[in-house]
C-alpha cells in the first residue's frame, strides 16, 4: 500500500488517490478518498480512515458502557451513558424474572447516582438502548473515582492488546476501569497513585493525536523498559491481551483495535 503520513484533516479534503479501501471516517468519490470528519489521516493494511479528534459517543450494539442512574420508573432504572441518547436498564435485568414492583425495592439495588458497568443489548436509533447487567464483570460499581474523557480517545487509552491501561495500572497500583462510552472509574490502593493514573489518563487524552505517546506516559510514570526479550514476550502473549477492567465482546474489541491503527510503536 502507498504510504501516506499521519496528517490533520477536515472534511472534504482529499486524503489520497487510488483503488484504496475506504474505512471510517472517511468517503469515495471518483478516483480519490475525502475525510469526513476532523481528525487524523491514516493509511492501514486494510485501508484509509479518519480518527476522529472528537466526538459524541453514539451507542453500539454490545459496547461496554459505564453509566449514572438518574431516575428510575416502576419498570426501569434510566441510565446517563455520556451520549445524546439516554439508556434504560430492565428492573428484571437486576431482580431477576420473578421482580414484583410491588414488592421490590429499587433503590436498595440501584439508587440515583450510582455508577454502573453495562452491555448495550439493543439499540437501533429509533428508540434509546436498552442496557444488560448480566454478563460477567457487569453490574454496580461499589467506589472509585470517576472521569470523562472524549469517547474517541478510548482506543488510545486502552492501546494495542491492552499495553497502554496495563502500563498504567501496574505503575500505579490501580485498577481503571474502561466504557467505551468515554466514562473511566479508577480504584487505587492509595490517593497518591490514583492521582497519577488520572494524570497520565489525562495526558492520553490530550495528546492521543500525538506520536510517542506511549514513552512519554512512561516517563511520567516512571517506568523503566524490559530488560529482557521474555519480559517481552509476557506483555505480548495472549493472557495479557485481556483488557483489565473491561470484558469487550469480540464485536467491541474489533471496534476498538479498528479505532487504534497503527499508533505508537509500542
């Protein structure tokens, strides 16, 4: 594939000429692919798009979302998941099949201002999404503190198979974490270390569109680099490709390493 360099772009700018597979982000008129969308330019192995330097976070079908309970009916609990469209958690979800709304108490599962871990199980534009509790890792989240990042920047955060939370949470003793729809929770064993993954959290945020990105956090870190090529290969092998702090179904964990590209050398 022909190269081209990481490059900012706004929509309608030609990025590149030729029989090149258009990916996200971006649009095919003629010969030529045009962004459509401000961001980054990149040209993969599959084919050109656009990272997004912002965004709202619009809801997919089986993304790992983190979300505060605000109000709740005698059916559902309605849940603020960062994006123009507001979810729904089933009270059935939470009490099971046999919940009465006559008998059971919502508030002593969920109450308003609590942070939850869901799946959207169903969304499609005509109605808001409609979030599960059920699968693993998924439900209340007992404490931790809370940040906003830009939903777009969550692949950076996460990094490839992982490597950029997994630098983080191990220089800081903590545990972050991740929904994809830009909503990260961080729980540390003391205030000083959380404080420093949200610092670095910070920095991946605000210099994602940025190269070397991924030293620069170590630095911050103060993280040394393996000394050894097993140490490597540790990092890389397939027990350490699992996101901490996020069970992605194989639908989200594609949407993500397709939102990463090629990145940081890392």
């Amino acid at each position: 594939m022909q190269e081209i360099k990481r490059k900012y772009v706004v929509p309608g700018d030609r990025i590149i000429d030729g029989n090149f597979r258009p990916l996200s982000n971006v649009t095919r008129s003629g010969n030529s692919i045009f962004a459509t969308r401000i961001g980054i330019a990149e040209a993969t192995r599959d084919g050109i798009k656009v990272i997004p330097l912002s965004g709202v976070y619009i809801p997919r079908v089986n993304d790992i979302v983190i979300g505060k309970i605000i109000d709740h009916s005698s059916l559902s609990w309605q849940v603020d998941i960062s994006s123009c469209f507001s979810a729904h958690l089933p009270a059935q979800d939470v009490f099971g099949r046999d919940f009465s709304p006559a008998r059971d108490d919502m508030n002593k599962q969920l109450a308003i201002g609590d942070l939850v871990t869901a799946r959207i199980m169903a969304f499609d534009r005509t109605r808001d999404p409609m979030l599960t509790v059920q699968d693993k890792d998924l439900g209340k989240i007992p404490r931790g503190e809370f940040l906003k990042i830009s939903a777009t920047r969550v692949p950076r955060l996460i990094g490839k198979r992982g490597s950029m939370i997994q630098t983080i949470e191990q220089a800081t003793q903590t545990r972050i974490l991740i929904g994809q729809n830009g909503i990260v929770v961080v729980t540390g064993r003391n205030a000083d270390g959380t404080q420093l993954a949200i610092g670095a959290i910070r920095m991946v945020e605000e210099e994602a569109h940025t190269s070397n990105l991924t030293q620069r956090i170590k630095t911050l870190l103060n993280v040394s680099e393996p000394e050894s090529s097993e140490t490597l290969s540790e990092l890389t092998s397939p027990e350490s490709q699992k996101l901490d702090g996020i069970s992605l179904s194989p639908e989200a964990e594609e949407h993500v390493q397709e939102e990463l590209g090629k990145g940081d050398k890392e």
